[in-house]
C-alpha cells in the first residue's frame, strides 16, 4: 500500500500486569456468568491487594467491575486485533479513570490553541519499519502511579531517547523534576508537552536531571515540593520541535529523529491488555505518551507506543 494510502493503528508497550478477562458463554446463563465475575472479581482483589471499607463499597466496586468488564468485552469486539480484560484499574468508574490519569482535556485544548511553529519535514522515502527499543534508546515502561503526570513522563521519554541518540549512554531521567518544579504546568493534575520543554530550557539552563539523583514520588498523587539541591544533571537541551500534524511526516521525523512525544485520546486504555487498537475513539487529547516505532508490513500496520 502506498505509504500515503497507510494509516496506522497503535500498539502499546505498556506495564500493565493484567489478566485477561475470561467472558462465560451465554450458553451457562446468567447465574454461571455471575459466579464467574465473582471469582474474576477475587482474583482481582488478591493480585492487586484490593480492600474496601464495607460490605456497601465492595458491593459498589464489584458492579463498576462488572460494567467494566462489559465495556471490555465491546471494546474487544470492536478491536479484533487487541484484547481487553482485568487490570489494576477494574474497579474505577471510568469517571474516576478519567479524573485520575487523563483529566487533561481542556488544558490540553487550550494549548493546542497557542501558536506552535511546525519544523518543515521533507517527504522521503521512510523505512517500512522503526523500533528505537530494539535500538537502545528507550528506558523500561515506568509508572506514575495515581497521578496524572502522562506529559512529564512522555516528555522525559522523548529526551532520554534524544540523548541517547546523540551519542551518550542511555539515561533514565526525572519525571519527578518536572511534577515537582516545572511552573509553567500543573503536575498531578494536567501538563503539556510543549510548556514542558520550555520550561526546562528557560527555568532550568536545558538541564534534566537524573531519575537516581531525583526519583519519582508522586506515584500516590501528592506533588512534593521542588528540590534541586544536590541533583545530578543527566542530560541536557537546548530547544524543542513540533512537527506537522500528519502520519507520514511523523513517520519519517521518527525514523530519522527518534522516539517523538504525543498527545493522544486515553480513554480506551483502562481495560486495554494488549495488542493493536483498531477503532480509536479520538474525541479529545486528554493524555500523553511517547511514540517508539511503527510497522508498516504488519497486516494491519500500526505504531509502537510507551505508556
């Protein structure tokens, strides 16, 4: 297929343990499909340490489950290429999911209003595929925890691979730095890629510093106060990029670039468990991640993105 004919779906590297749901025929009617919930909802409970106040809020968290679990099942009927199921986030509502982890719909909407000047990408001929894992220059998937710091890991992402590009060892960076200090955004509560950048070039002389010397803390959702004292820098820029809103142009600065930090729609991802996603529902930019690879030979293509 001619490469501007390809659209690509997403596949995910994520660090999600999560146990695929196992949907009961209807065959066994519905009080088997019940108890079979009831023991997903058990295991549930045992693998990811769950405990509740009351008999009243498990009773709550079991039904959000199960309508989670069915949501699941349309999603997976709608994506034939991933799968969706049990994952730590079974028992949130998806109102609670959103507020959590992707709450950043207007902040993202409004800067996306704001002026960005678009780097001129040449339209050569890309490779069919790109993995910049297989090439070094991604760090293991990390986790932020119960705060919604997407935009400081997917801009951190984004120089740890630039850094590693340009000829140093790969070097895992600070999220916590920008949570923590970065004024320009609103650390667990929404950020942006683009204020990010400026804020490290303008605030902190383009210095990032190590993941070691400053590691992250906010995985509980407080945002500590910033402390720069005695933190070793790991890496440094000295500007940023965007690049033009287009699948190919994104291909290509990918290739040649490295992996390129994204603004995305997360709202299918609570139940996601792998795979590729098919049938995007793109109804905001809500969240962040970092775009890694992509294969235009697979059957369906698709991109390769940390999260």
């Amino acid at each position: 297929m001619p490469r501007s004919e390809m659209t690509r779906t997403l596949r995910f590297s994520v660090g999600l343990l999560a146990v695929a749901a196992c949907f009961v025929p209807v065959a066994l009617g519905v009080l088997h499909a019940e108890q079979s919930l009831q023991q997903q909802f058990a295991a549930f409970k045992q693998k990811y340490s769950r405990s509740y106040k009351d008999a009243t809020e498990e009773a709550f968290r079991f039904r959000v489950f199960k309508q989670n679990m069915e949501r699941a099942k349309e999603e997976a009927a709608a994506n034939p290429y991933a799968t969706f199921g049990v994952t730590r986030f079974s028992d949130m509502s998806p109102e609670e999911f959103r507020a959590t982890y992707h709450n950043g719909a207007e902040y993202y909407a409004a800067a996306l209003k704001r002026p960005r000047k678009v780097v001129n990408v040449s339209t050569g001929k890309a490779p069919k595929t790109v993995d910049w894992r297989k090439k070094g220059a991604v760090t293991p998937v990390k986790d932020q925890g119960k705060c919604d710091s997407s935009w400081a890991f997917a801009a951190i992402g984004n120089i740890e691979g630039q850094w590693k590009i340009a000829g140093h060892e790969l070097t895992s960076l600070s999220e916590q730095m920008l949570v923590s200090c970065d004024t320009n955004d609103l650390g667990c509560r929404a950020g942006f890629l683009d204020t990010a950048f400026k804020w490290i070039v303008s605030s902190n002389n383009g210095n990032v510093f190590t993941e070691q010397s400053y590691p992250y803390a906010s995985g509980g959702g407080n945002v500590p106060t910033c402390n720069k004292s005695g933190k070793v820098v790991g890496a440094n820029i000295d500007d940023h990029v965007h690049i033009l809103d287009n699948e190919n142009a994104i291909a290509e600065w990918l290739a040649k670039k490295g992996p390129v930090a994204i603004a995305v729609d997360a709202t299918s991802f609570q139940s996601y468990t792998g795979g590729v996603l098919t049938s995007c529902i793109s109804k905001e930019v809500n969240s962040a991640a970092l775009l890694v690879g992509y294969d235009d030979t697979s059957k369906p293509p698709y991109w390769i993105i940390k999260n």
